[in-house]
C-alpha cells in the first residue's frame, strides 16, 4: 500500500505540484480578501502603488506627483497591471492576489532545487515545496511589498546556481544566461539584492582559484561584466521613463545617515549584525541554518559550493542591512523597536533543504548550536519583554499573534521531526 502510494505520488508529481499551487492561491487569495486596510500611508505600500499608478496612468515613477529617484521599479510595474479593472476596489485586491500569486509560486523553484539536491527524489520535492507554502513568510503575499517578487526570484537563482554547479560545465551555459538575468531582475525588484550579485561572482572566484581553475577567472569576469551592462542599461531606462530629470532618492538619508563612519557607529553595527543573527536564525528554526554552516565539509561538492555562495549572500546581507536599517533607524538602541527578517527570510527554503540532506551521523558541533540557542533564548525573551515593538505593515488584529508564532511554527511545528532528532543528539538522548 505505501508503496503503491509513493509510485502514484512519483508519477504525478507535476499534478500534485499544479494542485498544490491551485489550492495555496485560493487559501492566500481568501486571506487577502479580508484585509481590514486598503493601503498602508506613509510606508512602502503607499510608495509601490504610488509609482504603479504613476506609471500606468502617466507613464513615469512618482509619488504624490512628484517624481522619484528611486530603482526598484519592477513590482511596481507589474502591479500597474491591476489598473485594467479601474474600481479602486477591484484594483486594491487585483494588487493583492498579484502579490500572493507572485509569493505562492515559490512552489515551482523550491520543488526544483528540492528535487536536485535530493538526486530526482519527486517526493522530498513535494515535500519542500508544501513546507514552502506554509511557511509564516508567504503571509506577506497579502501586502504590497516588494518581497512577493523578491523571494521567488531568488529562489529561482539559487535553483539555476544549484543547476550550474551540479553539470559542473566550464563553457557559458543556459544556466549562467538566467542567473545573470534573474540577479538583474531582483536587483531592480529590491536594491539591497545587489550583494547577492557580489557573493555569487566572489564566490565563483574563490571556487575557481580553490580549484585552480584560473581558466575559469577570465568567464567569470566575463559575466560580471555582462551583469553590469544589464544593471547599467536598466538604470538608464528607469531614468529615461522619468525623462531624466532630477528628483528626491528614497534611500538618500538612509545612506548618508552612516558617515561618518565613526567607532560608535561601527559598534551600532556590530551590535545591528547580533541582533539580525538572532532573529533569523531562531525564526529559521536555528538547527537549519546552523547544521548545514556547521557541518560544510560533509556535503558533496556542488552542494558546498551553493552553501558557499549562501552563506556570502547573508553575511553581505547581514552587514548591509545593520548599516543600512538598523543604523539610521535604531541608533544603537539594546531593543530597537522592529527587527527587519524578511530581508534574510527568502534563505529559509535553501537552507532548509540543505539542512534535510546531511547525514544524521555527520552532525558535528552540538556545543555551539547549544550555546547560541541559550543566548539567543535569553536575548529574545528581554526583547519581547522590554521592547516597545512596531508591527508595521502587519495588519494588527491578526499579524501581532503570528509576530509571537512566527518561530515557534518553524522550530516546533513544520521541521519538528527533523529538528527533534537533532535536539535528541545534542542531550544524548536516544531517539526512538
């Protein structure tokens, strides 16, 4: 009987998967449709639909009819699509189904990468893109914020890297072609993503001169400057459909706010990195991102190198976000007042999957993970305590209590069975 069950579920993998999407739409669709606030002032929703209408109706990128310096026009641009339906009403939910239909989609490239790692395994693939669709993160998909587009393409990145590594071709490939498209692509979706770029290629170089394969230096630079091109010709787009004129930038005062770059703000940083650890790591269920960073050297190859280029692109991430948000915005504060994850949310599914391929018996460096799940416990309940936190664009009556089980759904909840085999090795327990 299981058996028969695993060969129907083998051969109609693509079914269920298209089912699985079908059903997540209509429950996120649902959820969207209760939305108790139209548009969220003064906040990102109110700039991306700003520039949405703007677009489509004027056929520039402005806010309050005044135009914008501003890069990540992308989502904007597709949710201008919604103004076909003219009613604000319907252009409001339009926006909305949109963005989860954007964030439901992650099902197709995580059920990918899932599968190649797990070598053509269709049931593990399924597995991985249900989990993807549970996940407190696809939650955001009722908002209009830009991560709805951000999070699957990054997911398709890392999807085409995998695929890259995994045929191990010298020569320029498809692969390479779409990786170069998509980290464009996310670039002008969210501009912080520009480190992905930069640990992808500093990846690939540390991978070839590891290997001694300068021959592959001279492609590599050859696609960075590929990548570059691209980012440059859509800078001069974006301009171009504002006629180039001269307009306020929306990250202006966050940037300048860091120089001087001075000791204490160094420490602000510093301090900024902590706290993002924390927070991510703990609402990533801590076992999935710490096990595989861990215990690198026991993955095959292609699977070190894709953590390679992971773990660069959230260390960048890491240190661009405390200089970026936590800097200008908390000035050091023990508690700040909202702790950004959805910049470091889209690495949950790759580590994830990467954390379900080691090899129980490999599991090394149980001191640690047991140290950091003491100290950031610690951490987390004087902040929940003492801090005066923001829900921002969380819908009050709902997202305060998801805010709370945001971690607990991951670390109890959706990998609880995985999760407690290791917990049963760190207290030398025997699992059943």
């Amino acid at each position: 009987m299981k058996e028969s069950f695993n060969n129907l579920i083998e051969n109609n993998s693509v079914k269920c998967l298209i089912i699985m999407f079908i059903l997540g739409l209509v429950f996120y669709w649902l959820i969207a449709s209760f939305m108790t606030n139209p548009i969220y002032l003064h906040n990102d929703e109110e700039l991306y639909v700003n520039m949405a209408r703007s677009f489509f109706f004027e056929h520039n990128f402005s806010r309050e009819y005044g135009l914008v310096s501003y890069n990540c026009v992308l989502y904007s641009v597709i949710l201008s699509i919604s103004y076909f339906f003219y009613s604000p009403e319907n252009i409001t939910f339009i926006m909305r189904m949109i963005g989860t239909t954007l964030m439901v989609s992650c099902v197709f490239p995580s059920y990918l990468l899932a599968k190649d790692v797990f070598s053509g395994n269709k049931k593990k693939g399924l597995f991985i893109a249900l989990i993807t669709l549970i996940i407190p993160e696809m939650i955001s998909g009722v908002y209009l914020i830009q991560e709805n587009l951000s999070y699957p393409l990054f997911l398709w990145i890392t999807y085409f890297i995998y695929r890259k590594f995994k045929e191990n071709k010298q020569k320029t490939t498809l692969n390479d072609i779409m990786i170069i498209i998509l980290l464009t692509l996310i670039f002008f979706t969210k501009s912080y993503t520009i480190v992905f770029s930069i640990a992808y290629f500093l990846g690939l170089l540390i991978i070839s001169i590891k290997e001694k394969e300068y021959k592959n230096i001279k492609n590599i630079v050859i696609q960075g400057l590929i990548f570059i091109i691209f980012v440059v010709a859509g800078l001069v787009l974006v301009k171009a459909v504002n006629n180039f004129q001269e307009s306020p930038n929306h990250y202006t005062g966050q940037i300048s706010s860091i120089f001087p770059l001075n000791l204490e703000k160094i420490g602000y940083m510093l301090y900024g990195i902590f706290c993002y650890i924390v927070f991510w790591v703990f609402s990533s269920g801590i076992l999935p991102v710490l096990v595989p960073i861990l215990n690198i050297k026991s993955y095959e190859e292609k699977d070190r190198k894709l953590l390679l280029i992971l773990t660069l692109s959230a260390i960048l991430t890491l240190i661009e976000v405390a200089m970026i948000v936590f800097i200008p915005e908390e000035g050091g504060k023990a508690y700040p007042y909202k702790i950004c994850v959805r910049y470091l949310a889209l690495f949950t599914i790759p580590y994830l999957i990467m954390f379900m391929k080691i090899n129980d018996k490999e599991f090394r460096r149980k001191k640690v993970i047991c140290a950091y799940t003491i100290i950031s416990t610690i951490y987390l309940i004087l902040y929940f305590l003492r801090a005066n936190r923001n829900t921002t664009l969380m819908d009050a009556y709902v997202f305060t209590v998801l805010q709370f089980l945001d971690a607990y759904l991951k670390y109890v909840g959706v990998i609880a069975v995985r999760n407690s085999k290791y917990i049963c090795n760190i207290l030398c327990i025997k699992w059943p």
